[in-house]
C-alpha cells in the first residue's frame, strides 16, 4: 500500500524578493515607486525652501487682488477692477470657446476635404492634396498671423460704411458689418424676457444664466427625444414588415413647431449693429482675434483630419462598395451609409488626438491678442503678480483636465461606435 504525502511547503526567504521569478516584477515596481516618492518630495521640498529664502513662499491669495486689466474679448461681464481670479475664468471660458469651434468646424473640413481626396475628379484631388500638404507643412503660428494680417489689411474700416459715398456695404439685409475691427452681427433679444439666474453671487466666479435660453434649450431637446422615438419605431416597423413608414415631416415637426411657439411667446426678434461715431454699435462683436484664431485652428487640424479620414475610408474594403453598388445605392449613398460608418472605427482614436493639439494649440492666442486662459493667468497674471509657480502649475492643471475631459468623451463615443460582438 502506497501513502501519498503533500510535498513540505517552501519558506518563504527574503532573497526571494529578487530571484523568484513570481515575486520579482512587483519587487521592482515597488522599489521605482519609492525611489519615484522620493524624487518628487525632494523636488517639492527643495522648492518650496528655496522660494521661502527669496520670500516668495507658495501663496495663491493673489487671486482675491484686483487684475487691473481689460479682456477685450469675452462671454461674461468683467472689468478691470475684478480679481485675478475673476479674469483667469473668463480667460477659461474663451479657451473653451475656441476649442469647441475649432474642433467643430475642423471635423466638418477635415471630413469634406478627406473624401473629397478620394474623388475621381483628377482637379479636385489635387486640389485637396495642395491644401493638406500647404496647411499641415507650415507651422500653426505662422497662419494665425497671416490670416490676422489678411482681415486687418484686407477689410475695410467702419467709416467706409459712412454716407452717400460709401464704398462698402452691410451684408444679408444690412445686418452683418465685416469691418477691420471685427465681425458685427444680429444679436439675440427678448421682449418677454424671463430673467436671469445669478449663480455663486458676486463673488468671483458669479455666472448669469439666461432662464429664455434654458427653456429654449429644454423645449428643443424635448423635441429631439420625441423625434428620436419616432425614429426608432420606424425602425422597428422596418425590421418587422420591411416597409419603413414616413415620419420625417413628424420628426420635423415635434422639433421645430414647439420651439417656435416658445420663441414667439418669449418675443424673440433680433438687436442689429448701427453705425454710430466712429465704430458700430449694437449687436454681436466677433474681433478679429477670435476669427483669425478660430480660422486658422481649423484650418490646420482640418488638414490632419482629411488625412485620417483618408486612411480610414481606405480601411475599408472595397468589396463593401461594390456590395452596395450591388444593391443600386448610389455613390453618397454609399459613402454616408455603409463606408463612413465602418470606417469611424479608424477615424475616433487618431482623431482624439488632433482634437487635444487643437486645444493646446489654442494657446497661441496671444500672439494675436485673444486673451484666452494663456493670456490672462499664465500672461498677464503672472507678470503683475510675479507668482510664476502658482499660475504655471494651474494653466498646466486646466489643461491637463480639459484634455481628459476631450479624451474621456471621445473614447466614450468610441466604444459606442465600434462593433459589438455577438
């Protein structure tokens, strides 16, 4: 008879940490986390000593001091006699708003542009060609200020406007002035208007939020869910009978009938620009510094998008082409329907990318004069109050969360888009 003992169990050694293959991987990221810690504490301690021996120890009270400088540009009330803090928002919010137009309009470029380049049309390829390798081969900054240059020398003056002799005029019904100074257009008003919301007081970050807006904003989503639905029991009645059912003019109709009623009982109408003295008055200022960034921004990663655009299209196989052609879809048809669909897949990571280097990018705003967050806190901020560690770190912070926010919602979308398996 045979007895069957249990091998005797192997102690555990401190050598062990170093020559056994199952210990040895997490022994070596402890030890660079440590050495890591170790670093950084150094680094923060022999800082903060060496600005206490200068004395200028780590303080953001600056903050609550008066910017004493103007924002020429801007979404929200400002004046130079609010803090530092105040300008450094409304510094934020213009960053914001470059980054969001820039990507829009890039995508809308870059995707047009992208196809375009694949076009039988031998002029038009080429012309796409010339304009991908003419913007993506010349540095972002050098645009910015061309196209700055060009609305400065180019457009005329707000006194060209002036008088029997004019020698310019207002455009789409004399409601928008293109001028050197800038864009002047319609502005939204409200004879019946619910008021505003004043959010966090009067402190620095005080924020106005327009009750019209929010009700306009509710009504149109509302309408947009609606429509969604519809769209989705058409979808449904397709699956099932094979027949898909007309509900276009509904879908239209839920969006657009509700939001007009909204906005003939709020009295919505327009606030056109006047020419009064030297420069116009009323309406929506657009300044040259925001076109000439938003212009060029977009442009430029347009360019990159085409390209992504390009290869992702070419991804695809052309076996799904010719399927389609197959099914007697025509040529949009197919590009809309069955290839830009699959090819998402290709286009989303590349695609995050280019929509984070136009963010950054955006802080090149200065070298036109659009106070952005670069401008007013890592700028003029930082040269008043001579905090170079304080605002360094937090413009370094703002766009560190910006750029995870972009990446968090792209990939989000990308997960949404990609294959599901069965």
């Amino acid at each position: 008879m045979t007895t069957l003992t249990d091998p005797p169990k192997e102690q555990f050694r401190l050598s062990m940490l170093l020559y056994d293959t199952r210990y040895r991987s997490a022994t070596i990221q402890v030890i660079a986390m440590i050495c890591f810690m170790l670093m950084a504490a150094w680094l923060i301690s022999n800082t903060a000593q060496n600005l206490a021996a200068l004395g200028k120890p780590i303080d953001f009270g600056f903050f609550s001091e008066p910017a004493s400088y103007d924002i020429n540009q801007r979404l929200l009330d400002y004046s130079s006699r609010d803090t530092h803090l105040r300008a450094a928002f409304i510094g934020l919010l213009n960053t914001l708003v470059v980054a969001v137009l820039g990507c829009i309009t890039a995508t809308i470029l870059g995707v047009i542009i992208g196809v375009l380049r694949l076009s039988n049309n031998w002029i038009v390829a080429r012309l796409m060609t010339f304009y991908v390798e003419g913007f993506r081969n010349v540095p972002v900054l050098l645009w910015i200020v061309f196209i700055m240059a060009i609305l400065i020398e180019t457009l005329p003056a707000p006194r060209a406007f002036r008088g029997d002799n004019a020698t310019a005029s207002m455009m789409l019904g004399d409601s928008v002035a293109v001028t050197n100074r800038g864009v002047y257009v319609p502005e939204a008003l409200f004879s019946n208007s619910l008021g505003n919301i004043h959010l966090f007081g009067e402190s620095s970050l005080r924020f106005d939020i327009s009750l019209d807006l929010m009700l306009i904003l509710i009504v149109l989503g509302g309408g947009l869910w609606v429509a969604n639905l519809l769209r989705k029991r058409a979808d449904r009645i397709q699956e099932q009978t094979g027949d898909r059912p007309v509900t276009w003019w509904q879908r239209l109709a839920v969006v657009v009938i509700p939001t007009g009623l909204v906005l003939v009982l709020l009295g919505f109408h327009f606030g056109y620009p006047e020419l009064k003295g030297f420069n116009f008055q009323g309406g929506t200022h657009l300044r040259n510094s925001l076109i000439a960034l938003w212009l060029a921004l977009s442009l430029y990663t347009a360019a990159f998008i085409a390209e992504i655009v390009r290869a992702g299209i070419l991804a695809i196989s052309k076996g799904q082409t010719e399927a389609a052609s197959a099914l007697g879809l025509r040529s949009n048809k197919i590009m809309s329907l069955v290839i830009l669909p699959q090819a998402l897949r290709v286009i989303i990571p590349p695609l995050i990318s280019n929509y984070l280097n136009l963010t950054k990018n955006s802080s090149l705003a200065i070298a036109v004069g659009y106070m952005d967050i670069t401008g007013t806190l890592g700028g003029i901020t930082m040269n008043q109050t001579g905090r170079e560690l304080e605002t360094i770190l937090l413009l370094m912070l703002v766009y560190l969360t910006i750029s995870l926010s972009i990446s968090a919602v792209m990939n989000w979308y990308n997960e949404s888009v990609k294959l599901k398996e069965r």
